[in-house]
C-alpha cells in the first residue's frame, strides 16, 4: 500500500482483515469466477508480444519441468471452487507467520512497535468459521484461439458526428482493444482549469449512467477486460481492451463511458483528494520536479508550461458541475477518433458503432493557443531540494509533430543516447560522471522541446554540464558517422515495430496520429521515413535546433551544490 501516514495503522488493520477472511470463510462464486477469468486472460495477453511468449516458455520450461505445464496450470484453475480455495488459504496464509514491512516517515505515521502490536492483535483475533460448501466447478467457456491468424487493412470511416471510426481485424490472439481521442489534455487548460483533463481521465473507471463504480469493474474483470481514461499533453481519451468473445458488451459499456459518464458527488471527492496528495508529493520524484521546472521556464504563456496534475487551487475547486460541463462541450462523443483493433469483423463493429454513436452532435470548439515569444537569450531555473543528487535538464525549443525535421531529430536523439550513444560513452563510460544520462525529442500539436538529461551527484554538476555542451558542439559541428547513422536507424525502426505488437498500442497509434491530422496510416511509413534520413540531414538540424542563443536549462539539486555559472 501507498498512503498517507495517518492513516496507515487503520489500513493494515483493515487489509489484514480481509485477508484472514479468505482463512475462514469462502469466496463467493462470482468473486472466484472473475478471479479465473482474469488467469485465464492474463495467458492470452502474454501471446500478444514475443517478450511475453518468451517469458512464458522460459518459466514453464526452467521452473515447472516443461511448457506443456501451462494447459495443466489452466486446467486446474477450470476446476477450482470456493472450498479449494479456502482449503488454500488456511494452509498458506498463517497468521503466525505474517510479515510486514514498511517504509514510514519520521512523525505522523505509526511507530515500528504499533504496527507489531496490529500484527499480534490480528493473529490472535477470535473467528468464527462458515461451514464449507460442496459447489461445483464453474462451467465457463474456454478461451479459443483462432485459426485465421492473418491481419486485415485498416478501414476508415467518417462520422455524422465529425469523428473517424478505424477499424482493423488483428486475428492472432483472441483480444480486441478501443481507443477514443480527442484533441484536447493539456492544451486545453490554463491557470483556472489546469489538471481537469487528468481529474476527468480518472474518473472513466469510476462509473457511467447505469453501472457504478463497483459494477463496472467488475462487468470488465469478467470480460477479462480494462478501462480506463488518458490525458496527454495534446489529448483527451478513453481505453478498453477485453476478450473478443465479449465484443458487443465490451463495446456497449465502452460506448457508455464515452456519451454518458457518471459524475459521482463521492467520486469526484476521492479521486480529487487522490490528485491533490500526488501534487503535494511531487518533491518525492526530483527527475519529474527538474522537467517541470524546465517547462516553465521553456514556456511562458503556453499551457505546456503547466503540469499535467494541475494546480492545487484549480483541483480543489472542480466539482461534478464544471467537470461534466469542460467534457460536454469539448470531448462530445460523436466527434471522438475511435479506433478499433482486434479480434473481431469490421462490419459488425461497424454497426455497433452506428447504433450507439452514429447520431451527428455539436462539435467540439477548435483550441487556440497563446502565442510564444520567441527565446533569444540562454534561460536558467534552479531549484534547491535536500537530495542525494542532482538533476540537471538541458533543451532547446523543438518542433511540431506535423514537421518533417522531427525524424531527423529522433536520429539525433538516438544518436546521443542509449548505451552506445555519445552521452553514455562520454559522460557515464569514460567519465563516471551520470548516474543516467539520455536525450529525446518531444513534439506537440504545437512546438515541443528537444532536451538532454542527467541524473549526477552534486559535486558533479558543472562538469556534466560542460560535457553536455561539448556533445552537443559535436553534432553541430561533425557529421555523424556512417556507423552511429545505422545504429540509429536499426534501433529506430526496431523498436518502433516491438513496440506495436499489442493491439493496445496499435490503437492507440491509429487513433492518437489521426486525431492529430497526420492520418492513421502514416505509422505505417515510419521506416520509409526514418531511413531516408542521412548524416547531413541530422548535421542540419542540430544547427537549426541546438543553438546556444536558446539554450533553457532547468537544475534541481541539494543546497551548496548549485554550480556558480548558473548560481548568477
């Protein structure tokens, strides 16, 4: 568990609880039911990626004396009921012999001698014991894999409501994953609002018009299924994946959660207080604190300069009212990019999707952003935390995700970082200087960033910052080399395909790059396009992009460690 100190004694009180109940009484048959499901379906989302078939082999094989082992596993789980698990649970979880550990602050929290008094107490706490049941087995339909293993054309249609369905047949693994989007996230706050699109991404998995919070996972963890919501710096959206065999509910209640989400006085309350305590606790991450300071100071109007948690006044004002107003008025579900890939046919997704979202609806207000002056002088920020380390980001102002130049920059990133790049050679390998050391490329809707960051010890701090500089004079000055080129490349398109082989992420490209308008299928030209950058085409860039004059650093370190040169 991760909470806040004063309630920590009462939550081990409350989990140990629970826990012991699975010793003396059984679980009742719709608990056990979801429980298998969810086994079962977590064997099915392991075929989705070579990694996971990998892993799969590698443990049945090494640890369970071969991989014919997982049939037998899953058959054993089919064949579970309430009184074996119960049988189980009183061999295996002893109150005697339990063990709790804990991470806790200084004051507020309880005291190491609280928690063992709560563990005695607990172990010794009279029971009384239901009697046992003699249920059967579940009788539940086995997951199938299809024999048509083929994948299909992606299929785009237009909506009455303005939106785009995408529809592609992916037959390998019996799952279907949906993803809604709409332009929006970040962009679309300001000071008074900021964090509302995190606060409305929350609160997807917190209930619809007819299912509450509790039914509506538990319909999803029936399906073998997720749902969620998502907000970026560019977008707004939802997310579902589940077992195919389910499509018509799975879409009924994903279709539910898209046009009429439950605003939930208790919910909104919980998941606001939630979002608050992760905003008081960001000194906790000091990387994160680094790069949020470097937004700031990159941006002065833009809502990129705002964090994607928001501003503590703004949340603690949000109430049902003004969440369910923001949402109508800019995400109306007719509108939304809906994308859909799986197991399952085109055509009936398609009439799913007519039936529940094919009426026209008003259409989203286009978003306007403030304009950005133009930098033309270095800008620093430090910031002074008591940390062990220091957390120095430096960038330059980048480009847009419609700019041909962002491929080039995604080589010259790749270029410098990773454990062949020239930061991690230099600065870590031959100087022991960073404890991680990259560099990436981050576009937007409108102009991003292209920045390097270093995590080193404080007295460091100065010497990773000349070295940072001297790497990147290097790419402003040299051609890469015919080597780093293909490195780059090679590791670009790769990575790019391992990351799509789940149907999630397949989605969740399809709908995210036509959302954005650079059309669903330009993923599909990512190779083309990355290998069509040469050595003078990243020397180009880096002159265009990494120039001193606009240079933004951003550092987070201990007191005394600050460097003089950024002191000033």
């Amino acid at each position: 568990m991760t909470l806040q100190p004063q309630t920590a004694a009462e939550a081990v009180r409350a989990a140990l609880e629970q826990v012991y109940r699975m010793r003396d009484e059984e679980v009742s048959a719709e608990e056990l039911s979801t429980a298998c499901r969810l086994l079962e379906s977590d064997a099915v989302y392991q075929r989705e990626t070579v990694q996971g078939q990998a892993r799969k082999l590698g443990f049945y094989q090494s640890s369970a004396g071969g991989v014919e082992h997982e049939e037998r596993y899953l058959t054993q789980v089919a064949k579970l009921t309430p009184a074996r698990l119960r049988e189980a649970a009183e061999r295996w979880i002893d109150p005697r012999s339990a063990v709790l550990a804990a991470l806790l602050l200084p004051e507020g929290g309880p005291s190491q001698e609280e928690l063992q008094a709560i563990l005695d107490e607990a172990a010794r706490a009279p029971r009384r014991k239901s009697p046992r049941s003699d249920t059967a087995p579940e009788k539940r339909q086995p997951v199938r894999f299809s024999a048509k293993k083929s994948s299909g054309q992606l299929l785009r249609e237009e909506l009455p409501g303005g939106g785009v369905l995408l529809v592609r047949e992916e037959r390998a693994v019996p799952l279907v994953a949906m993803r809604a989007a709409w332009q929006g996230g970040l962009r679309a706050e300001d000071p008074s609002n900021a964090g509302i699109n995190m606060l409305l991404a929350r609160l997807v998995s917190k209930g619809t018009k007819t299912r509450g919070a509790e039914k509506l996972t538990r319909e999803m963890e029936q399906m073998g299924g997720s749902l969620g919501g998502n907000s970026g710096r560019n977008s707004f959206g939802l997310r579902t994946e589940f077992l195919s065999r389910h499509l018509t509910q799975g879409f009924d209640i994903f279709a539910e959660a898209l046009a009429e989400p439950a605003y939930d006085p208790e919910e909104v309350q919980r998941e606001r207080t939630l979002q608050i305590d992760e905003l008081r606790s960001r000194d906790d991450n000091p990387a994160g604190v680094a790069f949020l300071q470097f937004g700031e100071t990159l941006y002065k109007q833009h809502p990129y300069r705002l964090d994607v948690l928001g501003i503590e006044d703004a949340v603690a004002r949000m109430d049902p009212g003004s969440l369910r107003t923001y949402r109508e008025k800019l995400y109306p579900p007719g509108a939304a990019t809906l994308a859909i890939v799986g197991d399952v046919d085109a055509a009936e997704v398609r009439d799913l999707v007519r039936k529940r979202l094919g009426s026209a609806g008003a259409k989203p207000p286009q978003i306007k952003t403030p304009p950005e002056e133009a930098i033309t002088a270095p800008r620093v920020a430090v910031k002074k935390l008591d940390k062990t380390q220091a957390h120095l980001v430096v960038g330059f102002p980048g480009v847009r995700l419609f700019d041909k130049e962002r491929f080039s920059l995604e080589m010259l990133s790749t270029i410098l970082s990773g454990q062949g790049g020239r930061l991690f050679v230099e600065l870590r390998d031959k100087r022991s200087l960073a404890y991680s050391v990259t560099s990436f490329s981050m576009e937007g809707v409108d102009p991003g960033y292209f920045a390097v960051y270093i995590g080193c010890g404080p007295g460091k701090t100065q010497e990773a910052l000349d070295g940072i500089r001297a790497e990147l004079d290097r790419c402003r000055n040299e051609l890469a080399t015919a080597a780093e080129i293909d490195r780059a490349r090679t590791h670009l398109i790769g990575t790019h395909a391992i990351s799509l082989q789940r149907n999630s992420a397949r989605a969740a490209l399809y709908a995210f790059d036509e959302c954005y308008g650079l059309g669903a299928e330009s993923s599909l030209h990512y190779a083309e396009k990355i290998s069509a950058v040469t050595a003078e085409a990243v020397l180009d860039v880096s002159q265009r992009i990494l120039v001193p004059s606009r240079e933004v650093i951003s550092l987070v370190a201990p007191e005394g460690s600050v460097p003089k040169s950024l002191e000033k």
